[in-house]
C-alpha cells in the first residue's frame, strides 16, 4: 500500500513512544489520592490532555488548577520509563527535514521528556497541549502543524492510536493511519502493528512491508 502524502503527523504516546508504565503508574497515584477508581481513570486519559481529562473527573472547578498542575508533574517524572515503538527510530531518522511534525496531548516538558527518554530525535514541529485551545478529538493540533509544515492537511498522512487523535486527524482532513493494538479501536482505514517496515521517499507513504492489523 502506498499514500502519497506530502507530510507525515505523528502522535507521540503508543505511535513513537510506549509512556504506558509511566501513564498508569501517575495517574494511578493521581486517582488514589483523591478517592477515583484508578483503573477507570488510566482507561480514560489516552488521547486526551491532561486539563480535559481533569476537568472530567474533578467536579469543583477551583480544585481544578492544582490538581492538573499534580498530575503534570507526576507525569514528567514518570516520563524516565518511556522507551521508544518498534520503528519509531530508523522511520524519524529517515525522514527528510520539514517533512514531519509531532501533535501530542501532552504538555511541552512532558512531551520532549518522553522523547529524549526514548532516545528519539526532536521533530522540526512539535504541536502539544499548551499550543492549542482545543484538545482531540478537535482537529486544532493537526491543522496548526500542517500549516507549520507549509502543506495542506489534506496532503498528510496522521498516524495515531487513540480513537480521539483518528477522530483529530479525520477532522483535519489528513488520511488516517492507525498504529498498534488500540488503533483497531478507530475508524482508521488501515492499522499497522507498529512502524517498522514504514518508508517515506518523494511523497510517498510505502506500507508494503508493515505488518498490517487491518486495511
């Protein structure tokens, strides 16, 4: 399969990097503390920023600041545990510059935290929650980094795992590929287990060699 595309739009957590342990583990202890169901907690956040997801689950509004600025700082530090996707490495290196964006839900430390973690490059455009009004499934994050790119979305591949991030992308009027295990969850049209096998040349996504998990 091959996707001519102009530009390639990444989400970071379960696309290029696996924060899973440090995600569970932060917001685990963030949940704890004021009495929530962790397990309901962990299996809401993916996708989403922290400020949305806080201002789901902490009913006073005037509560709200701290506990988001809590949960940010538990997340930085969990961010050591992060390691990098299979594919992630040989796929970023290859890649021309200007070519490619990260548009993550996390904030700006946290996301370059994850990256630097994984041992990955920092991309020439980096979209992250303190950049956006609008987190996913809103198709902001998506558009400012196509523009940042200085190509129209239509013209970009987003490869995302969360069904909100596919529902960005769609939104943004990028062609959508899903990533790993939880992209099946996604209307994506095609899902790849991982990165590896993924090449870009002359505008042109190859899947020929991925691993396929549906298309």
């Amino acid at each position: 399969m091959k996707i001519p595309c102009e530009g390639l739009l990444f989400d970071n957590d379960g696309v290029l990097v696996d924060s899973d342990l440090g995600v569970d583990q932060a917001w685990s202890r963030w949940a704890r503390a004021r009495g929530l169901d962790a397990g309901r907690v962990t299996e809401t956040v993916h996708g989403r920023r922290s400020a949305d997801t806080v201002a789901l689950l902490v009913t006073d509004p005037g509560e709200r600041p701290a506990a988001l600025a809590e949960i940010d700082r538990l997340e930085i530090e969990a961010a050591a545990t992060t390691t990098a996707l299979p594919g992630a490495l040989d796929l970023l290196t290859g890649l021309p510059p200007g070519s490619w964006a990260v548009v993550t839900s996390g904030v700006t430390g946290l996301a370059r935290a994850r990256l630097a973690a994984a041992g990955l490059p920092l991309p020439p455009v980096l979209v992250t929650a303190d950049d956006v009004d609008r987190g996913k499934p809103a198709p902001d994050g998506y558009l400012a980094a196509a523009g940042k790119l200085g190509v129209d979305p239509a013209r970009t591949v987003v490869l995302e795992d969360s069904a909100a991030g596919a529902t960005a992308g769609k939104a943004a009027g990028a062609y959508v590929v899903g990533v790993g295990p939880r992209g099946l969850d996604t209307d994506a049209p095609v899902v790849v287990r991982d990165l590896r096998g993924l090449t870009w040349r002359a505008g042109v996504l190859d899947l020929g060699a991925a691993d396929l998990l549906r298309s």
